[in-house]
C-alpha cells in the first residue's frame, strides 16, 4: 500500500469535484477539448486547470506544525521552539501574495487579460 495513495485520490476527487460545479462550465468545456488537442501546450494548460481546482480545493485542508526553532509569522506573531502552529492552506491560497506568485500558464482563465 502506498501511504500517498489517498492523497492522490483526495486530489483527484477535488479536481472533478470542482469542475463539475455550474459555474465552471466554461472551464470544463475548455479541459475536454485540451484533453483531446494534439497541441504541445495542451498539458500544461490542463495541469494548470488541476493546479488552480487544488488552490481552491486542496486534497489536504490543513495541517499542524511545531516550531524547530525561534521563527516569525508576520511583523506581530513571533513562534518560540515547540510550539504548534495551525496551518489553514484554503485560507493561505486565497492570499494575494499566494495568487500572485504562481507560476500558472498566461492562457489561464483565473488571469483574464494577461498574455
């Protein structure tokens, strides 16, 4: 048994589940015809549609960490060693800083505008 696997599946499940919502349909009509193009950069337009589904969906919704060492959140929440910090990634990939720094092919929908 591969002690990923039900991530994977998480994943996989969250990617269909988020674009058979109605108002992905534009979307979801974009992901057949890609599936079935012939173009070079098909791929990576449908590997930026599954990595969009997980920003919003992710397989795993968060996480608890503990503090190896003295560290700093932001300028008000510094961390001492030991201590547990509770991660919110659904909340973290709605940061705009979070948006903005990936690295999504141009073409993508979620960026209009952009070439």
């Amino acid at each position: 048994v591969v002690a990923t696997a039900a991530h994977y599946s998480a994943a996989l499940a969250n990617v269909v589940d988020f674009y058979l919502d109605d108002e992905q349909h534009e979307a979801r009509d974009d992901i057949a015809k890609l599936a079935n193009s012939r173009d070079a950069q098909a791929d990576l337009r449908l590997l930026t549609y599954a990595q969009e589904a997980l920003r919003h969906k992710p397989a795993i919704a968060s996480v608890y960490r503990t503090a190896s060492g003295r560290a700093q959140i932001n300028s008000s929440t510094p961390l001492q060693p030991g201590q547990t910090v509770f991660v919110n990634l659904v909340k973290a990939n709605e940061e705009v800083r979070v948006i903005a720094n990936l690295m999504l092919h141009p073409a993508h929908p979620a960026f209009p505008g952009i070439q």
